[in-house]
C-alpha cells in the first residue's frame, strides 16, 4: 500500500513539474524558442553542450550495459574470479584526451559567445537605456531623450540597444530568456550588455537572482515595436504634461489625490523621482505591478492593500496606508486618473 501511495505522489509530482514547466512556453517566457541576439546565440550554446552530454550518456550507456550482461556472474562460475588488469597506459591516455577534448568543444563556444555578447562596439551610436533594478521593480531611463519610464522597455526591432544596469538596493538580474542572456545587476557597479529583438512583440523578463520575499514578483516586459512605432513613442513621451487635466471629473480629483499621497515616491514625466515606478504611461501598461491583471479592481486594491500583493515591496510603508486618508472611493478616483495616463492620446505640450 505505502509503496503504492508513494508512486501515485511521484507521478503527481511529475504532473506538477509539467503543468510548471509548460508555464515556461508562455508569454515568450522561453529561452528554448530564442527571438533576439543574445538568446540565439545562447541558445547554440546550449545545443552544443546538450549534443556533448548526449554523447557521452549513450557511449557510457552502451559499453555499461554491454558489461553488464558480458560480464555477469554465470551458473556453475560462482567462485571464478577473472583475470584481473591494471594500468593500462593506452585506455588510460584514451579515457583522459577524450574528456579534455569534449571540453574545448564546449569551452571555445561558450568563451566566443560570452566575449561577443559582452561587446560594447557601436555602444556611443545606439540607444542606450540605463536600467536599475529595485525591489520589486524594473526602472528604465532613455540617454539623452529626457525619458523615464518603468516596467515595460520599449525598443525598435532589429537594433542594438545598450543597457547600463545598476541595482538601487541589493543584487538583481536581468533576464528576458528568448530576447537575451542574464546579466547580473549590482548596487556597486555598471553591467553593460546588448539586447535585440528580430521580431515585433512583447517578451517578458524576470529577476533572475533571488532578491527578497516578492522577488519571484519582479517581473518586467520588453515591448519591441517597429522603428516608425518606437520613434512615435518617443515623441508622446517627451511631450507629456505632466500636469494635464484629464476629461472625467472623476479622474480629476484622482490627480488631486494622487499629487497629495503619491507624488512623493511616483514621477509622471521625466522627472528621475525614483523612489517608486514612474507613471508617465501607466494608461498602457498590460499588468499593474509588473505581475497583477491590469483591471480597475485589481488596481483599487494594491493602492489600498500592496502588501497583500507583493509582500515586502516599498510602497507598503507609504504614510496614506496609515492616516486613513484614502479609501475605497478615493482608489476608485485615483484609479481612474491613472488608467487614463496614455502619452499617445492625452494633451500635449506640443498642443497646448
Ligand atoms: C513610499 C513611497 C510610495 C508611495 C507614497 C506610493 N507608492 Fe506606489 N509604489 C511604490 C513602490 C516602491 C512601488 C513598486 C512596488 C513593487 O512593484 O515592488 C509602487 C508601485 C505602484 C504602482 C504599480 C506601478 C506599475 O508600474 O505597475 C501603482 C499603480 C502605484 N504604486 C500607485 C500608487 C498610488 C495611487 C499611490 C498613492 C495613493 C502610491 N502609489 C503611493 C512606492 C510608493
Ligand atoms: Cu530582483
């Protein structure tokens, strides 16, 4: 019976694993199925080694089972002890150069891809993005474009970007598995790595170091649009006013709210507040948080419960949470305010 329960748990334990593991084909959350520079090539990486290792399993396999069966204890032979061998000088050489050399074939691979994708060649003529990682969220700040924004990266397909990465507080990484490789993100120093996506999409990113209690929380998006679309966007960005009426009376007094309670720790512009993540384009973000459905209820309920969550994160110690300042109907007013902040459709500088 226990033996029997045991397996039953085994395979459900398998089960489960799967349901996880076929998570990881969603959402271009793969490494296995790469759309960008870095991933492509980390993925051949991978390939090889995986081509060595099957190698070496089936010939070990092979000459282990043929061993086996050759060389078992046969009826009527139970005392015969065989003929014994030591230091064999040819097998031993054999079984020394092969592994050496399996090794350089995976080594020289690896070295080239790790050197070429560490490259900062062309560096000064590309976009470059400073990106800082904090808990539990991803701040992205455009060189020389007077652009702040958080939690979704928007690129032009078919270019190099360049990020420059630094972490505010403990030590992240940056990993977006089909665009791009890993990187480490430090309090203390600047990673640079490159990134480039082949097609238009939105691929998403994880911290990939454990960092705190939401740090499987931390997640991110890279938005790869087309050159005319990234161009457009960059346009809407500079010429948001950060202080815009919006249309409804309601999300009029959402901004009122929100400038009294909020704009201590969020930016709506390009101001490099950075306490929390900046808001200039909350409007058109797919999830609140980097990780929560993007519904007005989910929203009215991280403004008045964040904690609940994404247990840890910075914005629970924020001082309305404890002066009973904002209710339920002021969340609902705020949430309407920030639902509308669209830089592609809200007044312009530009039309004012
Ligand atoms: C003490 C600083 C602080 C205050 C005050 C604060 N926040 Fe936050 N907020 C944060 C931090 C930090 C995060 C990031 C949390 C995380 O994801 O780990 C955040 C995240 C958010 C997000 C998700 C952003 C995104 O890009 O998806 C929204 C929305 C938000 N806050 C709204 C508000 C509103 C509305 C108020 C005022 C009622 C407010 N915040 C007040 C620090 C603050
Ligand atoms: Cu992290």
């Amino acid at each position: 019976m226990k033996g029997w329960m045991g397996k039953i748990r085994t395979l459900s334990l398998f089960g489960f694993m799967a349901i996880i593991l076929s998570g990881c084909g969603r959402e271009n959350l793969t490494a296995l199925v790469p759309k960008g520079y870095g991933a492509e090539e980390s993925f051949k990486v991978i390939l090889i080694s995986i081509a060595v290792m099957t190698l070496v399993f089936i010939v070990v396999m092979t000459i282990y089972t043929y061993v086996l069966i050759r060389y078992r204890q046969k009826k009527g032979q139970e005392n015969m002890i065989p003929k014994q061998t030591e230091g064999n000088k040819a097998l031993e050489v054999v079984w020394t150069v092969i592994p050496i050399l399996l090794l350089i074939i995976i080594a020289v691979p690896t070295l080239t891809t790790t050197y070429d994708l560490a490259s900062t060649e062309g560096k000064e003529d590309a976009i470059n993005v400073n990106v800082t990682g904090n808990q539990y969220w991803w701040h992205f700040e455009y060189q020389g474009e007077e652009i702040q924004t958080s939690q979704d990266m928007y690129i032009p397909v078919g270019e190099k970007i360049y990020l420059t990465m630094r972490s505010g507080d403990v030590i992240h990484s940056f990993w977006v598995p089909s665009i791009s490789g890993k990187m480490d993100v430090n309090p203390e120093n600047d990673n640079v790595m490159y990134i480039e996506a082949y097609e238009e999409g939105v691929y998403y990113g994880k911290c990939a170091e454990l960092c705190g209690e939401s740090h499987s929380l931390m997640d991110f998006k890279i938005v790869a649009v087309s050159q005319e679309e990234y161009d457009q966007w960059v346009t809407d960005m500079q010429n948001v006013d950060p202080e815009a009426t919006p249309e409804s009376t309601t999300a009029q007094e959402g901004q009122e709210l929100f400038a009294n309670s909020c704009l201590s720790c969020h930016a709506i512009g390009s101001s490099p507040v950075a306490v929390g993540p900046n808001l200039t384009n909350f409007g058109e973000r797919s999830k609140i948080a980097g990780v929560l459905p993007y519904e007005k209820e989910e929203l009215v309920e991280w403004i008045l419960d964040p904690e609940s969550k994404k247990p840890g994160n910075k914005m629970s110690n924020a001082p309305y949470l404890n002066d009973g300042s904002i209710g339920e109907e002021e969340a609902d007013k705020i949430a309407d305010y920030l639902m509308q902040l669209k830089p592609s459709e809200i007044t312009t500088k530009s039309a004012e």
